[in-house]
C-alpha cells in the first residue's frame, strides 16, 4: 500500500523537491483498473503548479514526488490510500488504484535543462 514508482525518463539527478517547493508539472492520471483516463494537465492545455509536502495534493503525490529530481519522467502507481480513499471524487470511484503519469518540469521556477 502506498506509491511506487516506475522511472521512464531520468531527470538531472542532483535537484529534489523538499517540504514547501513550488512545483509545475505535466500529468495524467488514468485508473489502474481500466485505463481510463480522468484528468490530464496536457488536456487542459496548462502545466499543473502546487506547494508540496503540505497537503495540496493526495498523499501519493506529496511522497512520490519528492523522490524525482528536476526533468524527471515517471508513473506513480498509488493506492486508494494514498489517492482519493473509500470517498472517491469525481470520476474517481471509491477505492480506485490510481496510476499518474508525470513530468518534474519546473522546482521553484527552476526549469529542467537550466539548474
């Protein structure tokens, strides 16, 4: 139970996210039980921007993704613990294993390929 993650592009390595950084990243979140997409900052035509560590996002983000460095690429298999829980929201069903696909773009508007 909890989140892992699935690396499939590296970021630089040496710049991580810690409590109070001001993140933008690109996402796209999917249910592991089918796929289905329910929320993409691509879609939006907008990168996704949030403070982590202090709750903003569902716990599975607020650990997974202090652990990628700058112009990292991963999947976040998180748990319906860690995600949204036995409430559901949205089109997010109640107890529903979330998968995100996501991209460490910019740490406090440091951007990747500039740190």
């Amino acid at each position: 139970m909890g989140v892992t993650k699935e690396i499939t592009a590296p970021g630089d390595n040496k710049t991580y996210p810690k409590e109070g950084d001001r993140l933008t990243m690109h996402y796209t979140g999917t249910l592991q039980s089918n796929g289905e997409e329910f929320d993409s900052s691509h879609r939006k035509g907008r990168p996704f921007q949030f403070t982590i560590g202090i709750g903003q996002v569902i716990k599975g983000w607020d650990e997974g993704v202090m652990t990628m460095s700058l112009g990292e690429e991963a999947v976040l298999h998180i748990t319906s613990d860690y995600g949204y829980g036995a409430r559901g929201i949205g089109p997010i069903p109640p107890n529903a294993d979330l998968d995100f696909n996501v991209k460490v773009l910019a740490i406090n508007g440091v951007k990747a390929g500039s740190a």
